[in-house]
C-alpha cells in the first residue's frame, strides 16, 4: 500500500511540475507524452542523436527508504552492433513534506522535480531519467531542467534482449519532442501496430 500510494504521489507531483495530469501506465505498456517515454521494465528502449546511437534496458526496480531506485545497462552502437558501456543505479528521491513544502504547494510553487531525479550519462550528451513505480522508469528529452533536446529521439521496443535488437527493422518507431502530442499509452506488444 504504501508503495503504491508513493508511485501515486510521484506520478501527482511529476504530473503539476511538468504541467500534465496522466496516469501511470499499466504493467506491460509504455506511456509517451511530449516531453518524456516511460517504459516497462525488461524492454529496450533505444536513444539516438546525431552520429549516436544507443539503447537502455530498465532491469528492476525497487522501492527503498524514501526513494525508488531503478537498475539499467546502457549500451552503444559500434562497428554494427551493441556494446555494453556500463550499468548503474538511478533513483527517484521522494519530496520532503516539511512546513515549506506544504507552504510552496499551498502558494502553487512547486518543487525543480530534477532535485529528485538522476542523469543517463552518453557519449555527449545527458538526459533526465527516474523511475516511475515499480515497473517502469521514465527518460526525458531534457538533458538540463526544462531543456528539450531537440535532436534527442527515443523509439520504445517490444525487444527484451539487446541481442534481438535490429536498427534496420522499419517496425522502429522514433519520437521526439512534440509540444502538440498528448499523452497516450500503448501496450508493449503493440508498440509497432
């Protein structure tokens, strides 16, 4: 219950630090708004920008004291196929509900939501990433608060394991920033429907 609530409260405070109201998306979907994909866990999500060309799997993610914390391998496209550059611990700390927050909150004001998030380290560039709840994490097309990467794309995939992971596939959906897309959820398995 009490993870539960947490992921509730995240997705709440997320939702007004950003300026839209979604819900998280079930167990085996990916939910892709303007301005960030959150992803299953144990699916690959690809990232690419310029020459770069990458890809992330979430492996697990556990609740802690006051923070979720989130495993993930990157990986890197070279000489025609991946190779893993690193894994590492991202984490979502949870906001402090002390007498200033609750003052912030009743003013409106709200909290920078990247004081609680961590950074994906590439090549040459960053992005914002935290985990969501206990089966997905979030990456942004932001690598500094409120800054979009416009040449940041990120394409979601059914696939589980880097080995079955083919770029000429042309079922590989890309997004980026789009200010105009609303949010929506997409089952996992239908990504390429």
């Amino acid at each position: 219950m009490k993870i539960m609530m947490f992921s509730f409260l995240v997705a709440i405070f997320f939702s007004l630090a950003v300026g839209s109201a979604q819900e998280p998306p079930p167990p085996d979907a990916v939910g892709i708004d303007q301005h960030l994909i959150v992803m299953p866990v144990k699916r690959i999500l690809l990232i690419e920008r310029e020459h770069f060309v990458g890809a992330i799997i979430f492996s697990e993610n556990e609740r802690r004291k006051k923070a979720l914390f989130s495993k993930c391998e990157q990986f890197e496209y070279q000489s025609e196929s991946f190779v893993k550059i690193g894994e590492r611990v991202i984490s979502l700390k949870e906001p402090s509900r002390g007498l200033w927050t609750k003052l912030k909150g009743f003013l409106s004001f709200h909290d920078d939501p990247f004081r609680y998030a961590d950074k994906l380290e590439f090549k040459t560039f960053d992005l914002f990433a935290h985990p969501a709840d206990q089966g997905h994490s979030t990456v942004y097309f932001w690598s500094r608060p409120n800054q979009v990467d416009p040449k940041v794309r990120m394409a979601p995939t059914p696939w589980p394991q880097i080995k079955e992971v083919k770029l000429s596939d042309p079922r590989i959906r890309w997004f980026g920033y789009d200010e105009k897309r609303k949010w929506k959820v997409i089952p996992i398995d239908n990504i390429w429907d």
